[in-house]
C-alpha cells in the first residue's frame, strides 16, 4: 500500500476522517470521483447458468451478484391447498464472510436481513402469486428457490440483489409438470417449458442512501460503496414500485428524520431508480 500523499496516509490512520474532510471541502463529490447523486456503471448477463430454470448476473460498479431461480415439487400447506412457496437465500463471499476483523456475526445477521427484506418485497409487491406455483391443487406444488450469491461486496447489495430479480424472472420457465391418475405421482417433461407467471408491471427496484453528517447539513449518497456504507451515520433503503408507489422503506440506524428530509430522500430514490428502471428495460 502506497502512503505517499497525505490524502492516502489519512484514509488509512481514519477512514470516517477522511471522508468527513473530503466531503466537506469537496461541494458534491466523492472521492471517487461520483457526484452524490451519481450511480456506478451497470453491466447485465441474463440467463446464463445451464441448470437453473432462470438466472442473472448483475455487475453495479465492483458488486457483483448472480441470482438463481430453481424450484422443486413439494406437498402444498394444508391451510392453503392451492399455494406454492417461496424461499429466498442471500450468500457472502466467504472471504467476506469470515472476516478478520470480527464482523462474522453481523454479516451473518445482514445476510439474514436482507434474505427476508427480498422475501417481504416479493409478497408485498405481489410480483409473484403463490397459486400460479399450484400444479394440482392439494396434491402438488412448486417451491420456488431464489439464492443470491455476491461473488464481490463493494457495497448497495439490496439494489444489486433487487435488480438481478427482476432480470431474472424474465428469463425463467419450468418443466411441464402433470400428476399422473393412478399413482398421483408428478410426471416432468423437462423438454416442454413454460414461462413462470409473475406481475411484470410491479418490477420493485431498490435505492440505498448513505446520509452522513456534514458541516452544515446531511449529506446524501446515492448508490454508496462498501466504505461509503461502513462510515455512513445511517443507510436508507427505498422500495419503489413502477409507478412509483412505496413498496418498502427501512432505515438502518441514526437520529429520526423529518417529514421534509424523508420526501428528500424520495425524490432522490425515485430519480435513482428511474435510471435503473430504464437499463432494465434495454433488455427487453
């Protein structure tokens, strides 16, 4: 590591310091170059993985997050005959994962986190109806299965899980599946697909807000790095739907904010993922 300039020498005696500095001498820039409102270059690979019924892989500047959906058949809940489920899994790189500097359980507890804030997306926005997972009512079902596997943490996992949903789902279709009469056993015909159902003009997209402290005012970071989110005084995490209906709103940590900063924080959010919405879109 280079400690020639004292810009360098500072990030790595006080990170929280430097950046405290740079921000406040720095009128709406970052050190790396963004502006505050700026997101990082996105880079999209659809339906790439064989064994999977749909996949992505999401590149949001150093992030990067595949999502793969399988599913399995299983027996229907009997408080609903006609209902699939879903289950959703978010997995660290195990480099990360067994960090150092003993931060192992509250990555575990992030990861938990996040898998049920994508799992609470998915049922709150209905982006996918359990009973169209129904193959014959109480008899059999599907299991959906949505994991998440961040091959590189550079911060903003939730938008990047978010969108690699949602480019996947396009992409995803299952075996035919039928019950045979005499044994009620499924029979699959894996060479006849299907596209899965699911609500295309819900398309929940994520935007997370670093809000730090400035000298004067809040200062607000669209689309933070990793270290942006280490030092941050509080993320926020905005769940907007396509027409921009809430979806989900969770705060972190940090003082109360006011009526007038959390509209703040929306409009912010919402031009964010207007942006994201309409890369989405490139790959229809």
């Amino acid at each position: 590591m280079s400690l020639d300039n004292h810009e360098e020498l500072q990030k790595f005696i006080d990170l929280s310091e430097h950046y405290r500095t740079y921000l406040d001498e720095h009128d709406n820039s970052r050190p790396d170059g963004r502006l505050f409102s700026q997101m990082r270059p996105v880079q999209i690979l659809d339906n790439f993985l064989q064994h999977s019924y749909g996949s992505s892989m999401i590149r949001l500047g150093n992030t990067t997050v595949i999502c793969s959906i399988t599913g399995q058949l299983t027996k229907p809940s009997l408080k609903s005959l006609r209902s699939g489920f879903i289950q959703t899994v978010v997995l660290l790189p195990r480099t990360q994962a067994w960090s150092t500097y003993g931060r192992r359980q509250q990555i575990i507890n992030e990861n938990l986190t996040l898998s049920q804030h994508l799992l609470d997306i998915i049922y709150k926005s209905k982006l996918i109806n359990l009973e169209d997972l129904c193959i014959e009512e109480g008899k059999w079902v599907w299991c959906l299965q949505i994991d998440f596997q961040c091959l590189n943490n550079d911060g903003n996992l939730f938008d990047s899980c978010l969108f690699a949903l949602n480019v996947a789902l396009r992409h995803t279709s299952f075996p035919t599946v039928k019950v045979d009469p005499d044994t009620q056993k499924p029979l699959v015909y894996t060479k006849d697909l299907q596209n899965l159902e699911y609500n295309k003009e819900q398309q929940p997209l994520c935007c997370t807000i670093a809000v730090y402290n400035g000298a004067q005012e809040y200062q607000y970071l669209i689309d933070p790095t990793l270290e942006e989110e280490t030092i941050a005084k509080s993320l926020l995490h905005y769940v907007l739907l396509k027409n921009d209906q809430i979806c989900l709103v969770h705060k972190t940590s940090g003082a109360p904010f006011s009526p007038e900063k959390c509209h703040h924080c929306y409009s912010l959010a919402r031009d964010y993922i207007l942006q994201l919405r309409s890369k989405l879109n490139q790959q229809n």
